[in-house]
C-alpha cells in the first residue's frame, strides 16, 4: 500500500474525515513542553484504566 493512495485508509465517520483533512492541511501545531503532555496523557489513561476495574 503507497501511504498517498487515497484508499489506504478510508475514514469511518465526519469526524474522521474532518480530523483527516486537518492533519493534511497542516493545521496542527506540535506542544511546547512534550515530556509533560505526554507524562500528563499517559496518567490520564492509567487512571481510565483503573476505572474499569
């Protein structure tokens, strides 16, 4: 699979598509401090975890 093709990935819903169109039209900006967001989001998913319990 060529990761250009169009048919590679096919979103499943809008909110796919639009997420999709706004990675391509590089409308997302990279964090200023990664270390901490991403310490910040793996807590966040432990604790979703721990939930389900």
């Amino acid at each position: 699979m060529n990761k250009n093709d169009k048919k590679t990935f096919e979103p499943v819903d809008q909110e796919e598509k639009d997420l999709m169109e706004s990675i391509e039209h590089d409308e997302w900006q990279p964090v200023k401090n990664f270390d901490r967001e991403r310490k910040k989001a793996i807590e966040a998913a432990r604790n979703t975890l721990k939930k389900d319990r």
